[in-house]
C-alpha cells in the first residue's frame, strides 16, 4: 500500500470492496466472490473456500482467493488477478508443480 495525501492506496490500482460484510482486495475479487454466491444458489456450485494456503517449497505459501467445490465433482482452485507480479508467476508455477491441480485465473476484462 501506497500513501499519498494521508489516503492508502494499492500499488496496482486496486481498490478493496466490501461484500457480505468480507473485504475484499479488489473489486475483480468481489464480484467473483457474487458470482459464486449465484452459482451456489442455483445448486451447481455446492461449496466454496476463501483465502486457502497451499504450502510450497521454501518455507513460502501460496494463498488462492477462491477453492470451489462443483455439484459435477469438478474442483477449482481460482485466483483474481489484475496484475501478475514476478513473484505471483513463480509461486503459480510452484503451486502447479507440487500440486496436481491447474490455476484458474480471473483476469479484468
């Protein structure tokens, strides 16, 4: 987080959104999250999980916005992205070697 003029702001523009009474670090997340409150509601979507760390090697973690539990057995791992930092691509890469999963990123449109 940036200062400037006494208001903190993101280094990437992003803007926290409060949804449910859950904050949110961006509005991208937010509106993924209603998303997949609608998803739920119509039964195709039976679960989902914030905020879910995944160990890595190195001591280091892995933090997904979003793990989602579908009515088909499908699940996803999903991460909100308007900006892939350096660090954000070796962590995916790390995550997707030592898990056998494939990351879902939402990206702004």
């Amino acid at each position: 987080m940036i200062r400037s003029n006494g208001v903190f702001r993101h280094k990437f523009g992003a803007k926290p959104t409060v949804k449910d009474n859950i904050r949110f670090a961006s509005k991208l997340e937010a509106s993924y999250y209603q998303k997949l409150k609608l998803a739920q509601r119509s039964g195709k979507l039976l679960f989902f999980l914030r905020q879910v760390p995944f160990d890595l090697p190195g001591g280091l973690t892995y933090r997904a916005d979003f793990l989602e539990f579908w009515e088909d057995g499908t699940v996803k791992v999903t991460d909100c992205k308007g900006f892939e930092t350096k660090e954000y691509i070796m962590k995916k890469k790390l995550l997707e070697e030592n898990y056998p999963i494939e990351l879902n990123v939402v990206k702004r449109a």
